[in-house]
C-alpha cells in the first residue's frame, strides 16, 4: 500500500506587523512642540532648529510652529561631503519677519505688442505666352 508521509507544518510564512515609517507632518505643516514629524529607522533626516531626536530616531518639534525642510551639505571624517535633508520647526514669529525682509518682487514693465507683418497682395504669375507656329 502507498502511504504518504505526514508532511511538516512551515514555520516562515509569517508577516510582520506594519511600522508605519515616513514623514507625518509636511513642510509648512503647523506643528506643536512634542508632535512628531518624522518617524525613521536610522537618523535618514536630521533635525535642525527647534527640533529633536528621540531614542527611535523619530523627529520631535520642540516648539509650536511650521515644519520646514531643508538640503545642508555635511562632512564625514575621511573629508568626504554628502546631501542631507535637515528638518526644522520655524517659529510663527520668525516666519512674519521672514516674509517682511523678504525683497518685493517687481513686476517686469510690458513690452509692446509686436504686429504681426502685413500681408502682402499676391502677384499674378506670370504665364508663358505661346509661341505661334510657323506655316
């Protein structure tokens, strides 16, 4: 008789539960001091002003105010400089004088409108008269 041995469970088709990694609060986002921005694994982003870092690398405001994100170059100890992505937290203070010292944009004077070429009248073409035959 064929009999079929019992075959053996599988141990490995578990999944894990989700970390619901990423960045919570986006720039210009108002946020308030102990919210987190950004939840990491690894320092990916760094925090700049009025920020910190917790344990878990997650990013905390550490004041009440506007998220905002910035590129800054960093250096490494052999000499060797890399691109990072630095987050802030911007006081509503500071973004007022921020916005005030800016340079008003001036609005570029408006050139005149160029007229299109007037059309000129069609010749008539000119048709080879025939020649008359010779008798």
């Amino acid at each position: 008789m064929a009999h079929k041995k019992a075959a053996g469970s599988v141990k490995n088709l578990k999944d894990s539960q989700p970390k619901y990694r990423g960045v919570k609060v986006f720039g210009g986002q108002p946020v308030l001091a102990g919210n987190i921005i950004i939840r990491q694994k690894g320092s990916k982003y760094e925090c700049g002003k009025n920020t910190y870092e917790a344990a878990d690398f997650s990013v905390h405001a550490a004041i009440d105010g506007v998220v905002a994100f910035r590129k800054k170059n960093f250096k490494k100890f052999n000499g060797r400089t890399y691109l990072k992505t630095v987050v802030e937290v911007v006081s509503p203070e500071d973004l007022l004088k921020v916005k005030e010292d800016a340079p008003k944009a001036e609005k570029p004077a408006k050139a005149p409108a160029k007229k299109a070429p007037a059309k000129k009248a069609a010749a008539p073409k000119k048709v080879p008269a025939k020649k008359a035959k010779a008798e």
